[in-house]
C-alpha cells in the first residue's frame, strides 16, 4: 500500500483521503489564532509536498514547455552564455539557470529534478504571500485565504498548471515584492532597494510579465514619496539599476547583445501581432470561464470579493488604484502574445489570493467569526475534493511512476545513442523538445525547435540563418527532422520538414547521411561519425 500511496498507482483513493486529512489538520490550524506561523507554514509546506510526489516522480513530460526548459538548461550547464547557446524565445534566462538547482540536488537534468524545482519556487511564493498578507491585513485573514490559494497548486491536476511553467518564477518573484511593499514605508532604504532589485529580475525571468513590475515600481515609489522617504527612492532606482548593468555588462562581455535585441526584445513585440486586441481579450475571457480548475478558484474569489464589496472602498485610494491597475495590466499581461495558453491564468494568482484576504477579513469583521470560519471550511472541503477528485479523472495518465522512470527507452533514442553519446550535442528539426530530454543531449542550436524557421515573420530568415550557422558551428553527430512524426508537436505543419529550407537542405545534404525511418522520425548521421561507427571506432 505505501509504494501504491507514493507512486500514486493503482489505488489513488489511499491518496485522496490522505489528502482530505492533511485539509482538516490545517483547518484546525486556522481554528487556533495563537497557533505559530512555523507550525502553520510547516503544515501547508508538508500538504503541497506530499500532493505533488505523483507528478515529481512522474519522470516523464507533461507539458512541451518543460522539455524546452530542461534542454536549455542542460545545454548551459556545458555551455552556460544564454543567447549565444540557447535563445528562451519568450522564455528569460533565469527560468533555466534555476534548473541549475534541480542537477545539483539530483544529479540530472530531468523531469523529476525540474519539478523539485517548481516545487521550491511554489512554496517560496506561498511563504512570501502569507508574509505579505500578514503585514497588510492580519494573520487570521492571511491564513484563510492562503489556504484557498493551497487548494489550487496542491489539489490540481491539470497539465498546464502542474508542469514548471515560465510563469512561476515570475510569479515567486512577484510574491516577494509584494511582501516588501508591505514593509516598505517601516523601512524605506533597505525595502526600496530590495524591491528594484527584485523587480529588475522580472523580465530576465519573463519579459512578457515586465508591465506587471512597472506597476510594483509605480507603488512602491508612491509609497516611498508619501511619506517623503526621499532615500527609499534612491534606493529602489538604485536596485533595479544593478541588475541592470549586470546583465548589461553580461551580455557586452559575451558579445550578445545583439542577439538579446533581436531576439528577445524584437522578437517578443512582433509575436502574436497578428492577433486583434479585441479577440485576445474574447479568449480570456473565455478561459476564466471555462479552464478548470482555475474557474473554480475564481468563483470563490468572486463571491468573496461580492460579499465584501461594500468595504472595499475604505480601503486607502492609493491601494485601490493599485490593485485595479495590477488586475488590467495582469490581464493585458496574459492576451498580449496573442497565444492563449492556460497557464498564462497563473499570473492572476497572486492578485486574487491578495484581494480574497481582504474580502476575508472584511467579513470576518463584520460577521460572526465561527459562523465565516465554519462556512469558510465547508467550502474549501467541498471545492477542494471536486477538484481533486475531477482532476484525476481527467489526468490518469500521470498516475503510474513507476513505469516512467527510463527516459531512455525510446527505439529513436536507441539508434541516436549508437552514433552519439550524452554530453554530445543534438540538432533536432520540428518541435520534439522532450528527444533532448531523453538523449540526455544538449541542443546543437539556440532554439530547440525550428517552428520559428517556417513561420512567416520580420524575423524568419534571421532564425533559419541562425539555425544553419549553429549547425555549422557546433557540428552535431546526429541531425533529426521529427516533422510528420507522432512525436513532432501537432502546431508544426507536415511540410515544415527541414528540406523546404533550401540553405539548411544543402547544407544537410552535403555533411549527413540518411540512417533510417523510427517510428516516423527521419535520423541523419554525419559523415564522418557514420564512417567512423561502421569500421568499429569508438566515438566516445
């Protein structure tokens, strides 16, 4: 039973009254005012961690996004200039140097190590955002409404909110700006340049959330001129302009600024340009309304913010202009690329886990405490076990771990293997990220797929010029067009393949051999190494 409990196997009802049992213990935390935050953060940790176990040691990919990421991470590791070995695309380089952290506890760049990590960065949130409530309502309030926010990471399934997104380094940093906004104007000068800095390493985690720091900056440096705390300011300009110029002084030293313009900031405005404002902001709304969980996390949030809405306007004019502008930039935040991907909805997470604590206390205040409280606990134990109990309906691909842990086992994997080893770079045509993932090789070029190669743009040719001077730079062994197979990710078209690149089909041509046809991927093998294979000489 406990290797079933663990690897969440056959018998996940073990799991879910595990699960409801933890829910009442930090439910009886939030019974006990006095209890100390060590004991509850020590609670909400242990529930987040042992919910996630199924999907940590699920060693397998359950979001494209994560391969890309672990690649990009693995290939830094042997060859750490972000934009001259690897291009994130929308994605900063901080999403992958925080990898780093998953090899040196595990060992490996894999699944399990990259959701450890995610983990981490969860648990930081939370703890930021309770501290943060804590300073700005009380701690009752914070608790209540943290746990709620619990239920979501911890009893959620679904694939676009489990995987270590791009979002959720954002969002941990997000968490910690507000917890020093809260302590700002107690200490201005140690507060505000803790905040700039902060800030500062949004957009080289993801720049697509860069409009949702400006608007932390804006209040923080409020906050700081109201109370005439001219240093706070200085010292918030004053952290954002270090992590500035470090980064600056990075990307001058490794010679790619160039390529940090071009691709990066370039490259970002112009996607999803083709998309009206009007239809990005019709597909939000339909996704707040229809993507589970998440709408269930926003119904609640709804009906608190209703019951209290009579008291939100004593909140400070100051607070209520901030919070109104971080909703519409969060949500211009989340239509402006023009893809309407669900874990996009995790920026709202912080914004709603603030304003349900005020709608909490709120109504804590102005009705009887064991009546909300009892209330309250009702509904977290009803929404929490329809969410669970529905998300694993909905994903029982991600309950058998222990079929998932050779990544290797894999006949496309196997015939790449016999003609270059792990640690030997791989070039891989398509979109078929999770190949690197499970060659445990690193990407031969910046950009681990080529959808950008044949995707009509200002900057196409740059990308296939790109792609074909990696190639000639970095020489991969093995050359795989995944294009037409059932491993190509279905958004690249069946005649994007490599050839209808003519520069790229030359070049291909003349340095590659054909090997074979597994299981729809086309594998070649350079020349020499393929020579060097059949008279018996060893490559490695």
């Amino acid at each position: 039973m406990m290797k079933e409990l663990v690897l969440f196997d056959s018998n996940p009802i073990y799991f879910f009254i595990l699960s409801l049992g933890f829910l009442f213990i930090l439910i009886q935390l939030n019974w006990q005012k006095h209890q100390s935050d060590t004991v509850f953060l020590s609670t909400l940790i242990l529930i987040l961690t042992v919910l996630r176990l199924p999907f940590i040691l699920y060693n397998q990919q359950i979001n494209i996004d994560e391969s890309s990421v672990i690649t990009q991470a693995m290939t830094l590791w042997d060859r750490p200039i972000f934009w001259q070995s690897v291009d994130g695309t929308t994605s900063g380089p901080l999403n992958s140097y925080v990898l780093f952290l998953g090899k040196l506890l595990t060992g490996t760049f894999d699944y399990t190590s990259c959701r450890m990590v995610c983990l981490l960065l969860i648990i930081g949130t939370l703890i930021a955002l309770y501290k943060a409530l804590q300073s700005f309502f009380d701690t009752q309030s914070a608790r209540l409404s943290l746990t709620l926010t619990l239920l979501f990471y911890a009893y959620n399934q679904t694939h676009d909110f489990i995987h270590y997104s791009s979002e959720i380094l954002s969002i941990f940093l997000f968490s910690i700006s507000l917890y020093t906004l809260a302590s700002i104007q107690k200490t201005p000068q140690s507060s505000g340049f803790i905040l700039g800095f902060v800030l500062a390493l949004v957009p080289w985690a993801k720049i697509q959330s860069l409009p949702i720091a400006l608007v932390f900056s804006g209040y923080g440096l409020y906050l700081c001129f109201q109370i005439r705390a001219y240093q706070g300011i200085i010292s918030l300009v004053l952290g954002a302009i270090s992590v500035t110029v470090l980064f600056f002084g990075f990307l001058l030293y490794y010679q790619v600024l160039g390529d940090f313009y071009l691709y990066y900031i370039e490259g970002n405005l112009v996607y999803g340009q083709e998309v009206s404002l009007y239809r990005r902001f019709h597909h939000l709304v339909a996704m707040l309304v229809k993507v589970f969980p998440f709408r269930d996390f926003l119904l609640i949030s709804i009906l608190l913010f209703l019951f209290a809405f009579r008291w939100f306007w004593k909140l400070e004019k100051s607070l209520l202009v901030f919070l109104a502008s971080w909703f519409l930039i969060t949500a211009y935040t989340i239509v402006k690329p023009g893809m309407f991907f669900h874990h996009y909805l995790l920026y709202f997470i912080p914004f709603l886990t603030f304003v349900n604590t005020f709608s909490l206390r709120s109504i804590t205040r102005h009705f009887s405490y064991r009546t909300v409280q009892f209330n309250y606990t009702v509904a977290l134990i009803v929404v929490g076990s329809s969410v669970w109990w529905t998300s694993l309906i909905r994903n029982t691909s991600y309950t058998n771990a222990e079929e998932s842990k050779d990544l290797a086992s894999n006949r496309v994997i196997t015939t790449i293997h016999q003609y270059a080893g792990p640690g030997e770079s791989l070039a891989i045509w398509g979109w078929w990220t999770e190949g690197y993932v499970m060659a445990q090789m690193p990407q031969a070029v910046a950009e681990n797929h080529s959808v950008r190669c044949t995707t009509e743009s200002p900057l196409m040719v740059d990308y296939q010029q790109r792609y074909l001077h990696n190639l000639k730079t970095n020489t991969p062994a093995v050359f795989v067009d995944a294009v037409g197979s059932t491993h190509n990710f279905p958004f690249v078209h069946t005649s994007a393949i490599h050839e209808s690149i003519p520069a790229i089909r030359r070049y291909i041509q003349r340095h590659y051999q054909f090997l074979s046809r597994v299981e729809g991927v086309r594998i070649f093998i350079r020349k020499d190494r393929l020579a060097a294979v059949q008279k018996g000489i060893r490559y490695l």
